[in-house]
C-alpha cells in the first residue's frame, strides 16, 4: 500500500477498494457503492449512534423529495443551499406541476410537520432524528465518504423546545453525545464555534467537530446548530404556554454523516490497511487454524470450531478461517480489514493447552491459557482500544501548533491545525482567511477562559481559535 | 373508531393517525410521515427481516440516482416502469448533462457493478440486499402504505448464480424464507406465479404472495422474480466456468416493502385498534399501576418499577404508564396501539401476590403468583401468537371459495379470494379478467397436484388458480 503521512490520497483510495469499502466505479460523479465489507462496518458505528440517540430521542422518516413552495420559505436557508440542490422537473413522460427538491438537509420538510405536531407546551420538547440519504450537486472535487452527491447515511436529528435557554441546553447536550460518540470510535476532534460567515444557512450559530486527516487538512465530522426562531417564524410553529399566549418554539438541528467512517478509517488505519477498534469493528476476532500437515488437522479445526462457539456465545464478533491458504495470506487479508484480534491455534498450543494471540495494534505476539481465553480477548480489547485512542490523540496533538504570527501559522498548517488567539471580531477574521488561504474552524468551545492578544489586531483578551486547511 | 370490516379505508386511515403510525398531511402527494410509534414498528418487523436475510445474504447499498444510459438499457424493463420514472433534470441553476432517474428498483443500478464484481465462478453465487428508498410517480389514488411515490421501506435482495438450476434453488430458498417472515407476522398469504402478463418487467416468470385485505381486496405483499439470463446479457455479465469457457450469469431478485405493515395493521387489527403478535410490537407489555388513592400509592409503583426492571433485563419491551391519568384511560391508548400484554397491579393485588394479566387478543383477565410472572408472560405471548395466527389464518381461509362458473366467482369475489381451475392458457386467463375485472393472481405454487376442468375451456389437467381484485 501507498504510505498513510506520505500520499494520504492515493492510501485513502487504495484502502477503501481493497478492503472492499465503497467502489468507485459507479457510473455517476460523486455516487458510490457500499461493499458488503464496508456496509457491515456501517452498520455497527450506526448501531452504536442509534443507541446513543435513542436514550432521548425518537426515530421517524420524513419524505425524500420536498416541494418547492416549502423549500423556498427560508431566505437564507435557501441561499445557503440554491446552487447545490437537485431538481426532479418530470414524472414518466410528464413535466410535474410542482418541482420536487432531493432533500440536501431536511428542515423544509419536517417544519412544516411540526406546525402540526405542536399546539401546546405539553407537547414540547420533541427530540427527534433520522437516518437518511441526502443529496448536493457538488461540483467540486468528490471523493468517497467524504464530498458526495448522494450522503447516504445522514444522521439528523431536529428539537423543538419552549424557550432560547431550553435550546441552550440541547446544544450543550448533543455536544456531550456527539463527544461520547466520536470518543467510543477513537476519533480525536476539536469544539469551535464557527464564524458567523461559515454557519448553517438559517441558523444562529454553529458548533462545528473537527478532525484531522493524515495530509493535515481538517474534516468536518459533526455540526450542531442552535436554529433559534428563525424557522419557527418562517413555518409558523408556536404554542401555547402555561399562561395561555402563543409563543413561539425554539429549535436546534444537528448532523452526523459518513464521514465519521471516513475518519475512522483516515485516522487509525497504517501502511498494513484498516485499524478498528473492537467497539465498531464488524469481526472483532479472526480464528486462523495452522495446519501443516493433514496429520493434527481435524483435531485442530475442532479445537478452532469450539473456540468460534464459546465466542459467539459471548456475544463476540468472530469469524473462522478455515479457508485452504496459507496462514501468512489470511494474516494479510484480515489485518488489512482492521481485525482488531487475531486467535491462531495450532498443533503445538494444542499440546501446551494454550491459545496465540495476535494484536492488530502492533504488540508482539502473546500466549494464554485455554481456560483464560475469554478474560483474555475482553482484556485485549480493552488494551487495544485504549492504545488506538492513545496513538490517535498524541498523532492529534502532536500536530496542533500554537502560533503568535501569520508566518508561523503558514508552517504549522503543513503538519495541521493552528492554534491562535483571535478576537472574533469579522475584519480580523477575514484578514487571517484572505492572507493565507486557509479556514478559521472557530473560537474553541473548550478553552473558553484561555485568553492572549489577536493575532491580528493584538486586542488583549481574545479567545482560543483553530485555522487550518480544511476538506 | 369505524367498522375495520363495514368501512375498510375509513377505518385504515383513521388507525394510522390515531395510532401515529404515518402522519398523511405531508405537502406532496402520495408522501407520508412516519411517526415515532409507526417508525419503532417497521424497525422491529425490518430488524426481524433482516435477520432473516442475514443468514446467507449480505447487506448493501447502491446510490438511488440511475444515470439515463444504464436504466434504458433494458427495454422489457423501461417499458415496465417508464411512465411511472421520476426524472432528475436540473442541478444547482443548471441542466444536468446526464438526466438521472429516481430508482423505480435498483436492477440498472446493480448489474452493471455485478458485472465489475464477477470474472470466475469462484464469485458465484452473489446473494446481497439492501433496504431503501425507491420511487413511483403513481397517477392512481394512492394510500399510505400501501401505493406510494416514495416508497420508503423497499428490502431488495438481488442474487447472481452459475446456472438456471442454481437460480432455481435460489427462487426456492427466497420463498422458503418469505414465508417465515409472514408466518412469523401472521399474515396468511397465497402463493402464486403471476400470469406471464402480469411478471416483472425482464424477468423470466415472477412468484408472489398475496394477502387478502378486510374489503376482500388481496394485497401483493412479497415479490419473487426468476431474470433467468436476461440482464445477464444487456449488461454483458459472465463467469469463467471451471472449463475456462465465458458463460452468462443466471440471476433472481425478490422484494418486500412496507405493504407489509400495512398487511400486519389490517390483518390483526379491531375495532379497538392494532394487534401485534408480541414478535414485533414496539411495546410487549404494558405495566399499569391501580391507585385508588394516595395511601398505598408509593407501595405499587415501587413494585410497578420493579417488575420493569425484571422484565427489561430479560429483553422484554416493556413500558411503566406511571401517568397521571385514570386506568381505563390508559387501557384504551395501549389497546389502541396494539399492546399484546398487559399487567395491572393494584392494591389488591400486592396483598395477595398476584399480578393481573390482560390479553389483547380479548380473553378473559387473569392473575398470576407474581414470582411465577415471567414464565407466565412468556407463555401468554405464545398464546397470544398462535391465538392472533389462528383467527388470522381461521378469517383468511373463510373467504376463499371454490368455484366452478363464473357466476360464482363474482360471487365469492365480494367476500375474498375466488379458487378456481385454469388451464395456463392466455386466451382463458384474459377471458376471465376482462368478463369481470378482475385480476388472476396467478397458478397455485401449493397446490401442483391438484386438476380439474379449466373455468373457461373445461380442459380437465387444469391447475388451481387464485382471482381477486387487488389494491
């Protein structure tokens, strides 16, 4: 394989054919097809988001197509969103007499619904959310799981609350989710609060997650807006409060989308292909019989057999390779799918009553005792999460740089992401994005008393911003 | 609520707001909204089904945008679906170079990847699905559920293989696991192979299932299509057999959508609401707490929160209804959402240690020795299926008539399904559908041993056939 730090490109494209992931040879720009492989690894980083939303949120479905009349409500909403929207004009042989929007996002077409689903203040909040395939006519350059015409795995979740203070509150909420997530994948991420100029179209403002990619560019991987009025005055949403006046709800909408496998794979994998922790990975255990000769074979595949159903029992993801290969080609063949563990047995354990285990993390090969066996995958996966979550934040933080002029921030975003003072103030910000060609991510969320003098301006208290080069 | 058997629509679409199950007031036409409650049902019924697939097929996903070239490739097929296509013509301000269709069905996505996927018959056989939305610009009336333009649920399985036999098989195990599916729903069904004009468009022959609706109509709620090599060879996909010589694939693809919802809320449902076999009901027991008065008060909602904890950690789906309303209030809005179990606890029932169950399916409440309460609830719901299955199966059976003229069959056609002899030829079939607008389901794939006189031409090998009218 290409190296990871090297040409991140070409590794990125290589891994995701050959770890069959996404193919890329579907006949459209920007459409992409999901490998069983890679639609299994899918649907256990979704499980696990579902999971977490599910604590305090419900599951709907909304429409994929939205009529223009709704789509064309939100001023701004629209503008941020006009030249990137598919139009369906026609149905069979007919001009339709109502154009219909592929959803990009689904604001337009849930608002509208909750007009109807909210009377009063008991019916509030709702805390609802999706998961879906969304659409941009992106003419930029597309790439698989990351800059796409059709987003097919969008997460998002819409609420509805009585009052500015009980959005406040869901924000800060959904960044604790959003925290939690990334933090069970393993994914290392900033917390900004995005320029006012860079917010979602039709929001207040914007708390953006940010990752960082093996060339040093940034991925945005998570958003959450705080919508305030603005949509609840364009649909007409408001209820009745305790004191009987119509008041009007208060909203927040946020987003996850298939750049979080994109990340999951950018961020762990290495020069022997995919790294995944036990959590997400859709086999946690490769079961490799070593087989020299027919002599101890059957006995071997029986030992191999009982061990698949002690783990499958436990609830454990394991798969048994007992294909006619050679041991090297399926160590090869799992290890670039991220199989965090690796059970070989073979005629020699068998005698010793142990079992080898290989680390997919790097660490030297080890033994244990047949009866220990399943304290000692769960130890190992823990031992293995941990050093993927370690290896990813010192990568992370090793490449964060804290910078007092522009010519040091033109060298720090070689390696990553700046770190700045910046006084938030639009004029300054505009002068650090035109001179550099780069992105503010934000005022960092979490260092929010951190304060030094403006990169710009010098202006004495100003607060903790991230630039970087962004995807 | 109305009549389910006197007025079927009234009664359907009052269920499906009462019980919020689709919200119908989207702004488009033939669009709905999937409400909480109904989302949670049509993830226990497609968790189930894929589980079912999940045997030995693998999960997918394709884009859902077909560009023009591959989706008028196959003409039998285009003819099928080209006046019901949704076009998208326009990204951002401008015409799309390439007009791109909304998938009607995702064959012209596939195939032209199944061709990249196969060389040798080493990769045969392909068994893959996905579950997606899929779209129809249906000019009929259409009906949440049931005839849709977005259909939001569509499982589709497509399957490559090496020979006609090998697709055989395949069509077999396809049927074989369709009716575990519904039997596991109970939801009755009839087995046919549809008339040749009526197949999928490309396919070789098609083998459907088909529920019968309280208004006599039948519903098609399952789909199975043998393509023999007919988009084998429009996309040119072959396999290098073991002789090294290029043959052409053989392929089947077999589809369910959420008609089968549809056919589980009609089916079972009463004038009291839905009924759900406890297999798939997003809540298996409700818990309600009788307080009389604030003296015991504490003392049964202790006990009501520690039977949840119970039946939780045993994965039952339960829900505590600790809210301030009065018990028949409560039974109501459970019954209504189809509740197959509950257990009411009151004073009374703490000092004799007992609960009182309750039974959806109408029998008599009965109590039992509360630590004898999850034996007894496990055993209710088996009671509960195979009473649901038996009424279901026992209404089903009751309104399919044999019949031997015509007279007859218009008829039996007014309570259900008319069971006649035909002999296979077009000239009978279509003398029988235009004399009285009807449709053949087609020839019984049950009854292949059964003869007698065809209905029309008194030839006397004839088959067992089904006619209805259809939704």
């Amino acid at each position: 394989m290409s190296g990871k730090e090297e040409n991140f490109s070409e590794w990125y494209n290589e891994i995701l054919q050959s770890a069959e992931i996404m193919d890329v040879r579907y006949p459209v720009k920007g459409l992409y097809v999901w490998y069983p492989f890679g639609f299994s690894l899918r649907r256990q980083v979704y499980d696990f988001l579902r999971s977490l939303l599910d604590r305090d949120h419900k599951e709907t479905l909304f429409p994929m197509l939205v009529p223009e009349q709704e789509f064309m409500k939100e001023a701004e909403h629209i503008k941020g969103f006009e030249n990137e929207v598919y139009w369906v004009t026609k149905g069979g042989m007919n001009e339709l007499d109502v154009p219909l929007v592929l959803r990009p996002t689904s604001e337009t077409a849930i608002y509208p619904i909750f007009k109807l689903w909210i009377r009063s203040h008991a019916d509030l909040p709702i805390r609802i959310y999706q998961i879906v395939n969304t659409f941009r006519h992106e003419t930029k350059h597309t790439r698989p799981l990351i800059r796409l015409r059709e987003i097919t795995s969008f997460k998002e979740a819409h609420t509805a609350h009585a009052t500015w203070e009980d959005a406040e509150k869901q924000v800060k909420d959904a960044v604790s989710l959003y925290k939690e997530f990334f933090t069970m994948l393993a994914i290392p991420f900033l917390i900004t609060r995005r320029p006012d100029w860079d917010k979602f179209p039709g929001a207040e403002y914007t708390i953006a997650f940010d990752t960082l990619m093996p060339d040093g560019r940034t991925l945005q991987i998570g958003t959450i807006h705080n919508l305030g009025e603005n949509f609840a005055h364009t649909f007409d949403i408001r209820y009745e409060d305790p004191e009987g006046k119509q008041q009007f709800i208060n909203q927040t909408c946020y987003g996850i989308s298939e750049r979080c496998i994109a990340a999951l794979i950018s961020v762990h994998g290495d020069d022997k292909g995919l790294v995944l922790p036990p959590a997400v990975a859709p086999h946690q255990v490769v079961i490799v019989p070593i087989v020299f000769s027919d002599k101890r074979k059957e006995e071997v595949l029986d030992a191999a057999c009982t061990l698949r159903r002690l783990l499958e029992d436990e609830g454990i993801r394991v798969v048994l390779d007992d294909r006619d290969e050679r041991p090297g080609a399926k160590y090869y063949h799992w290890e670039h799918r991220g199989v965090p563990l690796r059970v070989e047995i073979g005629p020699k354990d068998l005698d010793e009553g142990v079992y080898t285990l290989a680390r997919r993390d790097g660490r030297p090969k080890s033994k244990i005792e047949s009866d220990k066996i399943l304290d000692g995958i769960k130890e190992a996966f823990e031992e293995i999460t941990e050093s993927i979550q370690q290896a990813a934040e010192k990568s992370f933080r090793s490449r964060i740089t804290g910078c007092s002029t522009l010519e040091e921030v033109e060298t720090a975003l070689k390696r990553g992401v700046a770190r700045i003072y910046w006084c938030g103030n639009p004029e300054c910000g505009h002068e650090i994005e035109d001179q550099l060609d780069l992105s503010i991510l934000g005022l960092s969320e979490e260092e929010k008393e951190d304060r030094g003098p403006c990169i710009i301006c010098s202006k004495s208290d100003a607060r903790v911003s991230y630039l970087a080069r962004t995807f």
